[in-house]
C-alpha cells in the first residue's frame, strides 16, 4: 500500500507543478480584452450624400469597431490603426489566458478526483 501511495504523492506533486506553470504564465496578461472586432458601414451627416440615399446607399468605410458586451449593454469603440493593434493584442490575450484557465481547471479537477486524500491545505 505505501508504493500506491507515494506513486499517488508523486502524481500530485507532478499535478500542482504542472498547475502552478500554468498559473505563473497567467501573471504576464495585463491587456487581457474580451469583444470581437468587427467592420461596419457609417452614414454621415451631410445632405444630399451617396450614403443617405434611398435605393442602394454607398455607406462610409467599412470602419473596424471593438465590440463589448457588460452586463448592462454592448457598447463600441472606433478602432484607429493604434487602437486596433491594442485590441488585436488584448483579444489574443484574452484567448490565451482562457486556454489556460480551463487547462488549470482540467488538473484542479484531477487532483480533486483521484488524489484528494493527499491534498495538503495551500
């Protein structure tokens, strides 16, 4: 029974090193944003422009917008060249720290099904 258990001791230990790899990679998001990136058509406020016409309107762009959708509504930023790249990079991060977390998820839930008697409190 001791070489099942310090096998299991061994496992856990490879699991909460593994997790904590995962976990540490997580510190070096800081620009982490959740919203799609989209293109859009704009209509202006001059009179008479193709874009306010009633057949076949020519709309403006397309422009990119950041969409975000709170709790409360989805709000839309414009999206300038800088700003796009920010957003490019902080939907990337997003993803990437998304991944992390369900993988974190997965061994939390290793170590809770089959090694819970050799959990120590952290």
């Amino acid at each position: 029974m001791s070489g099942m258990k310090s096998r299991a001791s061994i496992q856990i230990k490879a699991l909460v090193k593994k997790r904590d790899a995962l976990a540490e990679k997580l510190r070096g998001f800081k620009h982490i944003l959740r919203g799609t990136i989209l293109k859009r058509g704009n209509i202006c406020g001059k009179t008479g422009c193709r874009c306010k016409r009633k057949e076949n309107p020519i709309l403006h762009g397309p422009y990119q917008y950041l969409s975000h959708r709170s709790t409360k509504a989805t709000n839309m930023i414009f999206l300038n060249k800088k700003k796009l790249y920010y957003a490019v990079r902080g939907i990337k991060e997003y993803d990437t720290a998304i991944g992390l977390i369900y993988r974190i998820a997965e061994i939390n839930f290793k170590i809770l099904r089959y090694h819970y008697t050799g959990l120590a409190d952290e």
